[in-house]
DNA sequence: GCCTCATGTCAACTATGTTGACTTGAGATT
DNA sequence: AATCTCAAGTCAACATAGTTGACATGAGGC
C-alpha cells in the first residue's frame, strides 16, 4: 500500500500546475494540516478532538463566557456544542456557574486540568509557526501576517 | 439569535491574546475559513462538496490518475473515497477506463463539466489569494509562501 | 401570575470519515 | 490450464461533527 508515500496525504503532493497560484492555494491546505496534525495527534490520546479544542481555547480567553456567546464565537449550534461540551464538563476541564447577578446565563471557566491541556494543545500548533517564522525572519512573518489578515476580511 | 454577529464564528473573535502567538494561531483559523468559504457556497449550489472539489483537484492535475494513487495523494481510505468518486462518475464529471495496456488500474480523467466546475471552484480560491497578495505586495507575498513552506514541510 | 428568554435535551437526519470482511476480475506464475 | 496476486468494488457497522425541529425548565422582568 506504502509506494511512494509515508501516510496519508501529508507529502506536499506532484501535482502539475495549472495555475500561478495553485502552489499557493496548496501550501493553504498543507499548511493547515501541518499546523494542526501534532495537535490533533495529543488531543487524540486524551480522548478529546478538535472541537474540545476549540472550546478550550475560546473558554480560555474569555473566562465567564456564557453558553450562547460561546455557540456564537464558535459558529456552531447549541445542540453541536451540548456534546463536546458536556464532555469537558464531565471531565471536569470545565466549570460551569451561575453567577449571583446574571442568574440566567451560566458562566464557563477552565479547571487547571482543562488548562493544562488547552495550553499543551496550543503549544503545539503555536511551536510550528514559531519554526516557521524562525525560518523566515521578521520581514517574511510580517509578510505572511499581512496576507492572512487580508484572507480572513475576506469574510 | 443574531445579536453581535452575522453568520457563523466569521467575525474573527475579540479574544483576549495569552500569547504572543495567538494572533497567528487565529489568523490560520480564519484564513482558511476565509479562502474555502465562497468555493463551498459555490459547491453547495452544484451539490457538491470539498471532497469532491479534492477529488476535482488532483484529477484535473493527473490526468489517467489511478484509484489507488488517488486513495495515497488525498490521504483516505478507499471505502471514504468510494461515494463522492461515484457521485462524480454518475454526474458525468469523472470517466474512468482501463488502458489497454495496465488492465487492472482505472484511469480517471475530467470530463469538460467536471472540469469546468473544479476551475470555477478553485478560481475562487484563487481569487482569494490574488487579491490578499496584491494587497501586500510581492515581498509579503514571497514571505507568506516562506513561511506557509516551512509550516508544510513540518509533516 | 405571566411572559420572555437562556439553557438543556430529545429525536431524526446528513455528511464524512473509519475498520473489517468480503467479492470480482485481470495478469502473472507455475 | 490452474492458480495466485492484487487493484478495485462493495457491504456492514461504527464514530464524529454537524444540522433542524420540537419541547421542557427555570429565572427575571413586568
């Protein structure tokens, strides 16, 4: 089954090119799996995927967030985040409270073990751009900064 | 529902920065979302999606492409590669013929519709990317492919 | 006491992927 | 010719991540 390749897809493929920007439209996707793959790889042997993560990180960031902030920081329904999001909670990687005031909406906060993890997951995808902009030097990060930024208005 | 936000976790998030790299841990988020979003809308009105655009991709890019190598280049297993490649074999979009000589091997190529809609698609992905390098220039863009190289190559 | 609204939950569905087990059929080997 | 190998195709069961719709609960405001 292993020819030519190691895995799975992760080699930047051969693939002609059609167009002046398809190298970059791959580097796009390469460039998102590289990012991700380590920590997905951690995540997975704590039982917890990427949108565990993705929870963790915004909680992380906005301690007390409420549940219907969070569903709209995320982008997802309420339904899809009652699972990942009972999930933490069981795992005690997450709090949730009602504060004294506010007693309708529930505040969310990290435990020092849903800390811990949200901080070792993110190290991993933090430790591959700081290679890269070690590799490259301030002006090329600057650079890259630039046309991401561009790329995310893009909305 | 739509309080603040407009759609979908799109408005990149007022979270607080813990640390220095954050900024670009989220840009990475938000640029993928912002390159692929308008090439899904389009893929959701011709009832497609991302798996077949990749599909659309590579076989535009190797032509006579193998089942098989199709299976290595994406990074899927067969049995997941299995419906949208028939999807697109129904639609016509796809054929795929033995040679004569290589009998066991399909060869899969596009046909001008199946063509026709992954340049459309990828265009706008293109397009995306064209007007974030323009806006900064041939040096940041230099620098983005610097860095987005480095990140791939991570494996 | 009622209305609103955030939260919680249940069910049914779609899509994308996985592994495992198997069949089919062409080519090569003996 | 019979057999073996291997690409391809197919079926089933499952996991994950999301959707919509419907409805229950419970706190606060009027």
């Amino acid at each position: 089954m292993a020819k030519t390749s190691q895995a799975a897809g992760l080699h930047r493929a051969s693939l002609a090119k059609l167009h002046e920007l398809d190298a970059a439209l791959e580097l796009m996707y390469y460039g998102w799996r590289g990012m991700t793959l380590e920590a997905d790889a951690y995540l997975a042997k704590q039982g917890l995927s990427r949108p565990h993560h993705r929870i963790l990180y915004v909680v992380a960031r906005r301690p007390d967030i409420s549940i219907g902030s969070l569903v709209e920081v995320l982008g997802i329904s309420k339904q899809a985040l009652n699972r990942p999001l009972n999930l933490l909670l069981e795992r005690k990687l997450l709090t949730s409270k009602r504060s004294p005031e506010q007693h309708r909406s529930k505040l969310l906060r990290l435990t020092e073990a849903g800390r811990r993890i949200e901080q070792r997951a993110s190290d991993h995808e933090r430790q591959v751009l700081r290679a890269a902009f070690d590799r490259v030097g301030a002006s090329g990060a600057a650079g890259w900064m630039g046309v991401m930024e561009a790329i995310a208005d893009n909305s």
